[in-house]
C-alpha cells in the first residue's frame, strides 16, 4: 500500500541575497561554465517557521524581491526551488571520464603497437 501524497503548499518567498558566480576552471565540468550564473538565497516561512535555501538562476533576481515557492508541509524544508540547485556537471563528468578511457586505450595501442 503507497502512502497518499500530500499537495505542497505555495507561498512567498523573500530574495535575500543575488551573487555572481565567476567561470572556474575545472576537471570535473572541463571548463565550462553551467547556464546558471547567479546564486539566490532567499527566505520563506512555512507554519509560522522560517527557512533558507539556495538555488542557481540564469538571471538575477533583486533582494528583497519576492518570488513563488512551493514546499513539502509533512517536511518544510523541502522547497520546490532547492531542486533547481543542481550544477550540470554530471553529462559532463560522464564525457570527461569516457574521454579518459578512450585516451587511455588510443595510448595503450600505440604502446602495443611498438613492440
């Protein structure tokens, strides 16, 4: 038997802070920068609690702006904006690692090749 799912509930959320994130050099992203560029922490209450989180946005959103959140009631701090957080790297940290292996093995029959 599945439990019954709950409806989240929406409110409002107030931008608390907008920071730009500088393109990095990294092994994992092969230096690319991801389409998300800006952090946004922002603030909600949910049962007269309230709570933080982040999230990457393309754009910039002013502080103290508000903007729509939707959360989990049997878990507040689950916001359906948390799950916008992700960076991207994984497609391509998988492209990294099969280039790896390709690599390896071109080398691996030019040594073979050698002999």
């Amino acid at each position: 038997m599945t439990e019954p799912t709950h409806p989240w509930i929406e409110t409002q959320a107030t931008v608390t802070g907008c920071r730009y994130q500088f393109a990095r050099m990294n092994t994992l992203t092969l230096g690319f920068q991801t389409q998300d560029k800006f952090r946004i922490a922002f603030d909600y209450y949910a049962h007269g609690q309230l709570y933080s989180d982040e999230f990457q946005s393309p754009v910039a959103i002013a502080q103290n702006e508000t903007i729509p959140v939707r959360y989990n009631p049997l878990n507040p701090v689950e916001n359906s904006r948390s799950g916008q957080a992700g960076s991207g790297r994984t497609p391509l940290m998988a492209i990294g690692i099969a280039g790896s292996i390709v690599l390896s093995l071109i080398w691996l029959a030019m040594l073979r090749g050698c002999s």
